[in-house]
C-alpha cells in the first residue's frame, strides 16, 4: 500500500467532505451502517482514511490507515474510537485476532499485488466475516468517466480483478453482493 496519497491534505479534505455529503455516499454510509452498526465483536477496518465509517459502529472498532495525517484526523473526529499507523499488507496482528474485517472504497485504489496482498491479510485476521464496499464494476456516463479519469492506473485494473473469485482462493465464501447504487456495491465473504 502506498504510504502516503499522492494529493495534498487540502485536496483529500475536499474529497472527504465530498464523500461525506453527496446523494450516492449518503446511501453508502446507510448501507455500511446496516452491515457493521451491531455485529458482535471486535470490527477491523483496514483503509479508515478519516474515519467516516467509525462513528457507523456501535460496539468495538478499530481503524487503521497508512496514512499518519489520516490517523490523527480520526482520531478527532472519532474520540473514544481506536485508530493505528498501520500497512493493510502487512497486518501486525495474530490469525483469526479479528471478529470481522471491513474495506469501504479501498480495494480500486490498490496496485493488484497490494489488492492481492491486503485481501490476504484481512482473509488471515478475520474469524467472521469480511465486508467489502467499493465501486460497482460497470461504470457509466459522466460518473463513470470522472472516476476512472482520476483514479488511473489503478481503477482500470479494478475494474478487471475478480473479487469473489480471489476470495474463494482464499478459502472465503461469497455469502451477498448487493448493489447500493450506481456507484457502489457491497461483496460480503465469510470463512
């Protein structure tokens, strides 16, 4: 995983409040609320950015981010929640430590080994079940072409990774795919 993004602080605040307010990311943050809010145990979010998808947690949580500035932003918007500085390739936590991991708009960022790498990590961490929130595959008109002019290189290779057939070599079940909207959708894999 990249240490840092490539676009300044002031630029990924824009887009944070961007995301925090738009008709597709409000209907996603309801979506991830449903799936995380409740469920039992100790939730893993590799990719917390901000920490939007903290305070959509009732029970235990814990954030982490490479990002050192990521960290410290969530950390004030989240007090009483749990973030680390921490490579989502390498997690430095036990096999099976977790109850269940979630990815909310992290896996089309990645190169296909950091992809590879990270789903990997979170297969091998989780007990439960593995949520996984990104954008839908079949992108069209102007939103399709906006995100895929700003999220090259990464986003066309995305668009051709297999998610469900990557987690099933991962010994993960395919247990929902459910489109949000379109943009987003949600793949859920358990063990």
């Amino acid at each position: 995983m990249p240490k840092f993004s490539p676009f300044p602080t002031w630029l990924r605040l824009i887009n944070a409040k961007v995301y925090e307010s738009s008709h597709e990311t409000v209907s996603l943050r309801r979506a991830v609320e449903r799936e995380i809010g409740d469920t039992p145990g100790l939730l893993y979010e590799i990719g917390c950015g901000f920490g939007f998808n903290a305070g959509l947690r009732r029970g235990d949580y814990l954030g982490i981010d490479p990002d050192p500035r990521a960290i410290e932003a969530a950390r004030r918007r989240n007090p009483g929640k749990r973030f680390e500085i921490e490579d989502g390739a390498s997690l430095n936590i036990a096999d099976g430590e977790v109850e269940d991991v979630l990815l909310c708009l992290v896996i089309h960022e990645l190169t296909p080994a950091a992809r590879k790498a990270v789903l990997a990590e979170a297969a091998r961490v989780a007990q439960g079940r593995i949520y996984v929130f990104d954008y839908v595959r079949n992108l069209r008109g102007w939103s399709g072409w906006w995100i895929r002019f700003n999220e090259r290189p990464h986003f066309d290779e995305y668009l051709q990774f297999d998610l469900p057939e990557n987690m099933r070599s991962l010994g993960l079940t395919h247990e929902k795919h459910e489109a949000i909207n379109r943009l987003f959708q949600l793949d859920v894999f358990g063990k």
